[in-house]
C-alpha cells in the first residue's frame, strides 16, 4: 500500500489560510533561544501539507533532545485520497533543554517527513 507524501512541513511565527485556500507564512523558524531550561516559548506554527494515495490520517509529533516525544498534535483524517494540509499553532511549548528537536510529520507506519528545530540558551 502506498504511503502519503509530504510536501512541505514548516515551523512559523504565524500562519492563516484565505477563502480561496492559499496559505500565508510568516516569520519562518529554525532556532528558538531562551535564557534558561527548562523555558516555555510562547507560540510556534507548525505547517504541513501532504498527498494522500486514500484515506488515512497524519499528525505532529515534536521530539527533544533526548529522544521523548514533548508534543503529539490530534490527528487529521481524510476520507478519500487527495491533498490535506493543516495549521497547528502551539501555545506554551515546553523545551526541557537546550539542543536539538525533531518535528515530525507522520502516519500510523511512522515519520513521513521532518525538520530540526534548534534550541539555544542567550546569553
């Protein structure tokens, strides 16, 4: 059975969607600084896109250093195959420590896509 391809996952400040579905990004993100650990960034916007072959779902999960999965997003479902896309704003995200996180874009057979999101300490 064919998997869903992504086709773009994207960490933002903010992110909407017009009527006619054209979707607008802004502040794109790559690297969170915070003063101390464990430290709490107010909101980040994880974008996605994906083809799906049939009906299936996919969700985000963000995974710390360490390896510990810090968030799991509710899954989105489609009904047929075809095209979803998905904004999820995070609020309060919770960052044990500095290093490297992964956001992933993944179904029920594991990862379809993912991007690093690096966490320094300023200062």
């Amino acid at each position: 059975m064919a998997r869903p391809a992504a086709v773009a996952l994207l960490l933002c400040d903010s992110a909407s969607v017009d009527a006619g579905g054209k979707v607008t990004l802004a502040g794109l993100v790559d690297v969170l600084w915070a003063p101390r650990f464990p430290a709490v960034h107010r909101e980040l916007t994880v974008f996605w896109k994906c083809r799906f072959p049939s009906a299936g779902e996919a969700w985000i999960t963000i995974e710390d250093p360490s390896g510990r999965t810090v968030v799991t997003t509710r899954p989105i479902a489609t009904a047929a195959g075809g095209v979803a896309q998905e904004i999820h704003r995070l609020v309060d995200l919770e960052l044990p420590t500095a290093g490297t996180y992964w956001v992933q874009l993944v179904d029920a057979m594991g990862p379809l896509a993912e991007t690093p999101l690096e966490v320094r300490a300023s200062g």
